[in-house]
C-alpha cells in the first residue's frame, strides 16, 4: 500500500462516527467526528472490519469496549507519523493511565522539554490518533479542558467516561500516571 492509499473502517461511538485508517500492519489515523474532516479519497473505506487488516478488528472491538467502559488499554498496533518532537509527545500520552489527567506541563517535562506546554499543545493539536493516543487527558493547569480535535464536549464526553471529571465538570491533574506509568496503557507501535 502507498502512504496515501490506507485502508479503514467507520465507527460508531456515542461521540458520533470514528474513522479509524492505517496500513496492513497498523493503524495510522483516529479522525474524530468534531475535526471537520473527512477520509481523503485514496483511503479505501471497508464495510467491515473483518475485511480488512487484523488490526482493523482489533481497532474495532477495542473501541466498542472502551466506549462500553470495559477496556482501560489499548493493544491495536499504531505506528503514529509526525516529526521527532510530535511523535515523543504522543507516545509519551499512552503513560498517561485511564482515568487520570496530567497537564500541558507535565507532560512537557515527560517529553524532556519543560517550558515547553504551548509546543506540547500543538503536538496534540497534530495528534492522529486520539483515543488510542489520549490527547482528553491532558488539561489545563487549572484542570479546566481546553484544545480537543474533536471538540471539548467529546473531550469532557471521554474523561467523563473515564471518572476523570469533578462535580464541577473539572478534570482533576494529578500527574498519578507518573507513579503508575505503564500499569494501565499498553500501546504496541510497528
């Protein structure tokens, strides 16, 4: 397959209609209902996830799971594009355990470059595989949810899910991913 020419499947959450794209080894893209985009037309869009790449029924059972609220780790196979900068960010996301926030800085001091929250911010902004790679639980420093591809209602929507929202509809940073990096996040990249 060329790098244009992906292979994906849509889905259904009750944050409206995913399309999760990749190659025949791993998922590449999570474009999200709020981002106002659509799958370029060399991605070929399959009727189902049986028809396609093994992780294409992986993407899709882990997504009904997650959005069901039985699964805390993905294990779908991402192999994420971006510059060297972007990439660390995102993969620094996947230390970040379900049901749990940090913020822009924190996560800015986890990718080596602290002082660095705006540059963190647009890495996210640039993030291509939400969900997977969970750009939601990142907050403001007053845990307030600011900057989501898909929209703050989907982003308060995913953390809601997750318990990670107070009475007052405020994430909770916690940076407590730190202590428990790794325990409840499982992404493999190819």
């Amino acid at each position: 397959m060329g790098a244009g020419s992906l292979v994906g499947l849509r889905v259904e959450s009750p944050i409206g209609s995913l399309v999760v794209a990749g190659s025949a080894d791993a998922c590449v893209a999570l474009l999200l209902p709020g981002e106002g985009r659509e799958p370029p037309p060399a991605w070929r869009l399959l009727p189902g996830a049986a028809e396609g790449p093994a992780w294409l029924g992986v993407a899709d059972a882990e997504l009904g799971s997650y959005f069901a609220g039985e699964l805390r780790r993905f294990t779908v196979p991402l192999a994420p594009r971006g510059s060297p900068f972007d990439v660390a960010t995102w993969l620094a996301l996947a230390e970040i355990a379900y049901g749990e926030t940090w913020t822009y800085g924190e996560l800015a001091r986890r990718v080596g470059r602290p002082g660095a929250a705006r540059a963190v911010g647009g890495a996210l902004g640039r993030n291509p595989l939400a969900i997977f790679l969970p750009c939601h639980r990142v907050v403001g420093a007053d845990g307030r949810l600011t900057g989501y591809g898909g929209g703050l209602p989907a982003k308060a929507a995913l953390l809601e899910l997750e318990g990670a929202l107070d009475a007052a509809g405020r994430a909770r940073p916690n940076g407590v991913g730190a202590r428990r990096a790794g325990r409840d996040r499982a992404v493999r990249l190819t």
